[in-house]
C-alpha cells in the first residue's frame, strides 16, 4: 500500500529524515507519532508529493484514492450535506449523465454502477457522517459559510470520511471534536475498509482506533504492532535492554581503556593495546532516548487558599444579547459550584454551551435577566484570581513580541535572570526565548500561554481544550503539573487520558442545562456509543428501504428498456417515412410533370400511396407498444 524507503530530507539545512523506511500493509489503521517538531506533517507532504525528497523514494500503489483533509476549509454557499455528498466525484458524474443520456442501455448501466457503488443511500451515509461529527439535520441543510473555521474542518473531515478513499491520512483530526465526536471518530476509524495513517497525540485516541504505531525519532521510523499503550510498553523494554546494553558496553569501554593506559608504553604488549584502541575507536555508543527529556510545565498555586466557595451559579441564564431582538440563551438556570479544590470536566457536545459557560466563570459574560422577578447571579470571591487557557487566548499573543517579551511586561522589575528562568521553567529556553510568538509552534505558544496565566498564582485555573498543541509526552508533564498545583481546576477537553488523569467530578453541558454526570468516562463513552448505534440502526432500516427501492427501480427500468426500444424505432421509422413522403410530394408538384414524364409521375403517384399506407401502419405499431411501454411503467411504479 505505502512503502517508504531510505527517505532523507533536509528543512533549511536541519535532517529531518535520514534513510528512515517504513511499510504500510493495505487496511491498516497507523497512528503516527513523535515529538512536535520532529516531521510528522512534513512526511504527509512528502506522501502527497507537495516536496520532494532529498534521497530515498516513496512508493503508493498504482491507482490509489488518496484521500487527505484540505488546510482550505469548505466556505460558500453550498450546503453541508451537499458539499459531502460532491466528494464522491464518480457518483456526482454518473448523476449528471443519467439526466441527459438517451441510449436505453446506457441509461441501465447508469443504474446498475450507480446501486453497485451504493450510490443510492449516498445522502443517508453522507447526514449519518455529519451528524456523528456533530451537525443536526437542520444544520446539514445550511450554507458552509455560516459556520466557524472549527466546524467548516470538520465538514472536511466528513467530505474526505465520505469520499472512502484506499489511504486516508488524518493530521491531529479529534484537535476540533468534542468527546462525542472523537468517540464517534474512533468507532468509524476502526471498522474503516481502507488504510488510515493518523497524526494524533490524543493517547486514547491511539489506543482505540488504530491497529499499529509508527514512532518518528531521531529521523528514523519505527514500526510497532498494537496500539499505543502496547507500543509504549515495548519502547520502554527496548529502551531498558539498550541501557542494559550501554552499561555493558561502558564497562567494556573502561576496560578497553585501562589495558592501553598500562601497557601502550611497554614493547611486550604494544601490539595487544594497539588492537584495542582500534575496536575502541570501532565502538558505536548504544542509541537510548534517556536523554531526551521533555521540558518542564511549572503551574505555581496560590500562596493562601481562599474561603469556599470561590465561584457561585445560582439561577443563571446565559448567552448574548441582540440589539433590537429577542436575547438568545444557550443555558438556562445553572446552579453551580466551584470549592478552592475542586477538580471538575466539562463534558457536551460542540454548541451545547461549554465555552459559554467558561467565559462566564471568566466574567466575560455576565447573566441574562430573563425575569425581572427572579435574576440570576453569579458570585465570586472578591480576591479570586483566574488563569484561563483557551484558543482565543493563543491567537491574541502578541505575534511580533517574542517570548522573553511578553514576561517583560509581567515582571518589569526583575533582572533578566529571573525572566529568563520563568520563561525555563516552561520549556522557553535560550533557543526559542526570542523568536516572536508567530513564528512558534503551537506546542511553544501553549507553553508560554501557561507561564503567563499561571505568573500570578490564580486560585482558579479555567483551561478551554488545553493539549490541543501538545505531543504526548508533554500532555504527561500538563497533567503531571496540573496534578501538583494547589488551586481549583475547571477543564474542557476531549482527551479522555487528561480528564482521567486530573478531574474528580463531571458537569454536562446538555439541552441547555449543566448538570453534574454521576458516572465515569466510561459511563459517558458507552453512553454516546449507544446513541450511535442507536442512530445507526435507524439510519440502516431507512438506507436498507431505499436501496430495495432503488435496485427495484433499476431493474424495472432493465425490464421495459426493450419496450422503450421498440417505441423509439417506430418512432424513427415513422420520421423517415414522413420524410420520404415530402420529398414525393415536392417531386410531384414540379410544374408539367405529368406532361413532359408520365412515366415518372405515375411512379411517384403508385410509390407516394405505398408509403402513405406504410406510415398508417407504423402509425398502429407505434401506438400499440407506446400502450405496452406505459402499461408496464405504471405498473412499476415509475415516473
């Protein structure tokens, strides 16, 4: 299926891949990881042939579909569930010509390409993938354009799912889904009938949907059978046997040493040190990934815990006020509390009301008066401090300041030492300390997005799908930090591992209410698993309906294609007989025909009353089998 041999490739002079080979066997669902930085979306655009490779070559079956979610999201004014729907361009094209061809036979293989490709239940595939990513019907029927970014790349992601491309390749696809979502990714991804290569450093993610790990480091791939847990578990033998192996060869290695150090200098034993100061020099030091740490995420608590409860809901609407129109609410009588050490998940689906909820918390919206007679509040302690990490937060860094430059701003008054020690205690060090926040990567801006939120030791940390820019290994020093500081923790997100890891208690933002979940994630998983069945089931009885109806139809159409053949004939010959039928009369009416050739007028006379009786007789024909032909249309059921 995909075979990637002795690949090199150099990014403005940094080896990013150096003789790495790979082989991707057909149905396969890979996940690919590695450290942020270290290639993994450059390896898609060598996969798409978008750059070329320094040495080496990458090799796809011949004739492949590859399929790809495109950076340049859906935005006109097409409808969702059409923009879907064109993403089959060989059911797009039969349609079309099924509405101008004319040659029966064609029209039934039209038909009969179209059930074998399962054309037919196409729309009810295409809402079903749609509303398992989070759109309902009503928004399936609505313009792309009047969705944000986020839901136009899931409109993508739904084209290119329904598309059912021979390799799918998915760059970090659960970044812009809700759990709901992801849960619903990992179950389509499973029973996939292509080959899938995925970018994720979503751990449960990798552990429910994917069949085999590749592992980018170093510039090399690694290939790995299981998912991700049973891949992590065989890297750290691997890594146990090669530290076994380096200890042993660090002891031969002073031996080595000691040998020559004592005799190099003696005649006797000359040629003895000579040989082992060549296998010395022989000696490859043992590969391990020990010293690759992974750079720190420091969150500081508050220095003094503040009386509970810090943040208090009681009876509040929320949502956004319209000039000169009805306000519109998205939740309606949240009755909440935050207590200085809760450790709370938001769960719900995109739209339910999350981030809303979220800002409110921030103050960045205060409650709706519904009814003048009962108002809602939302009371804070008065010296609550909050650090809220969201996207929005990210986007509004200063692109042009670098990192030391926003920690200036924050600490004015201390050495340049202490800012820059900040600023190492995330994982910001001299390298990356002043290149502007533009021009890092998303892992950096998270990082340095945490060193300011949590430079004031908040009571209250509020975090809005904070791994989203994380590799794996730094989503375990987040929670990791997050586990270690002292403050009360409100967190929105999909990763199920972090939820776990951190969260105590489960709110669900649902039909405009918040209310707590008394069950697991598990619970929440199984739950949204069996409304996906529960949908699917449906949504088969009624494609299963329509596909009967549609190769019913086709058949039909098989059946009386030789009735309708036999109209069109007749039809044809009647033309050529009124035809000929003209040209006798024009011959006839030549002035003093009879007169100058009898002979020849009373030829056309005899022949002109043939072809009159001819055309009357076609006529019957025709009229008899058009009475057949629609006869045996009504009795099918067609137009």
């Amino acid at each position: 299926m995909l075979h990637i041999n002795d690949l090199t490739y150099r990014i403005e002079g940094r080896l990013l891949f150096e003789q790495a080979t790979l082989a991707i066997n057909e149905g396969h669902k890979v996940g690919l990881v590695g450290r942020n930085g270290t290639g993994k979306s450059t390896l898609f655009r060598l996969i798409k042939s978008e750059i070329s490779p320094d040495d080496g070559e990458i090799n796809l079956r011949k004739n492949m579909k590859l399929g790809v979610v495109d950076q340049e999201v859906p935005s006109g004014p097409q409808s969702l569930i059409d923009t879907v729907l064109d993403a089959d361009i060989e059911r797009k094209s039969l349609l079309a010509e099924a509405e101008t061809a004319t040659d029966p036979m064609r029209i039934a293989a039209i038909h009969t390409r179209l059930s074998d490709i399962d054309a037919y239940s196409a729309e009810a595939r295409g809402a079903s993938i749609l509303a398992g990513l989070g759109f309902s019907a009503e928004e399936q029927l609505k313009p792309c354009s009047d969705f944000s970014g986020g839901w136009r790349m899931r409109v993508a992601l739904a084209a290119m799912l329904f598309a059912q491309p021979d390799l799918l390749l998915l760059d970090e696809p659960t970044n812009y889904l809700d759990v709901e979502g992801a849960v619903w990714l990992e179950a389509h991804i499973r029973k996939y009938s292509g080959t899938v290569l995925v970018i994720s450093h979503d751990r449960d993610f990798l552990n429910t949907a994917v069949t085999h790990i590749a592992h980018l480091r170093g510039g090399k791939l690694y290939g790995y059978t299981g998912n991700y847990d049973i891949f992590e578990r065989q890297l750290a033998e691997r890594n146990r046997l090669d530290m076994s192996l380096m200890a042993k060869q660090e002891n031969e290695r002073r031996h080595l040493e000691a040998f020559v150090n004592r005799f190099k200098a003696k005649a006797s034993k000359a040629k003895q040190a000579q040989s082992r100061v060549k296998k010395l020099a022989k000696m490859q030091p043992v590969a391990t990934i020990i010293n690759d740490p992974i750079a720190p995420i420091t969150l500081q608590g508050p220095e003094r815990q503040l009386s509970p409860p810090i943040v208090r809901f009681d009876e509040v609407a929320l949502g956004y006020q319209n000039a000169g129109q009805d306000d519109f609410v998205v939740l309606r009588k949240v009755n909440q509390r935050i207590d200085p050490d809760d450790r709370i998940g938001i769960l719900g689906k995109n739209g339910q009301g999350k981030s809303t909820f979220a800002k409110a918390i921030m103050g960045e919206l205060e409650p709706l008066l519904l009814d003048p007679a009962k108002p809602g509040f939302i009371k804070k302690n008065k010296k609550l401090r909050i650090g809220y990490f969201a996207q929005h937060q990210i986007d509004a860094l200063n692109p042009r300041a670098s990192a030391y430059d926003h920690v200036v701003e924050l600490m004015p008054d201390a050495t340049e030492a202490q800012r820059r020690a900040r600023l190492a205690g995330f994982g910001l060090g001299t390298k990356n300390a002043e290149t502007p926040a533009g021009d890092l990567s998303g892992g950096e801006k998270a990082r340095l997005l945490f060193s300011l939120i949590g430079f004031h030791k908040p009571h209250l940390l509020v975090l809005d799908e904070p791994a989203n820019h994380l590799d794996i290994d730094s989503r375990a020093e987040l929670i990791r930090s997050l586990n270690n500081y002292e403050g009360a923790v409100v967190v929105i997100s999909h990763d199920r591992n972090l939820l776990e890891a951190v969260v105590d208690r489960l709110w669900l933002v649902d039909s405009g209410s918040v209310s707590s979940f008394d069950g697991s994630l598990d619970d929440y998983r199984k739950l949204q698993l069996e409304k996906t069945k529960t949908t699917k089931k449906q949504k088969t009885s009624e494609d299963n309906s329509r596909k009967r109806h549609r190769q019913d139809r086709a058949r039909a159409i098989q059946e009386i294609a030789p009735l309708k053949r036999e109209t069109e004939t007749l039809e044809t010959q009647i033309a050529k007989a009124q035809a000929s039928l003209k040209t006798i009369d024009t011959r006839l009416a030549t002035e003093d025909l009879f007169t100058t050739n009898p002979d020849e007028a009373v030829a056309l006379s005899q022949q002109r009353a043939k072809t009159e009786t001819l055309i009357e007789s076609l006529e019957l024909d025709w009229f008899a089998a058009l009475e057949k032909y629609e006869a045996a249309r009504e009795r099918e059921g067609l137009d």
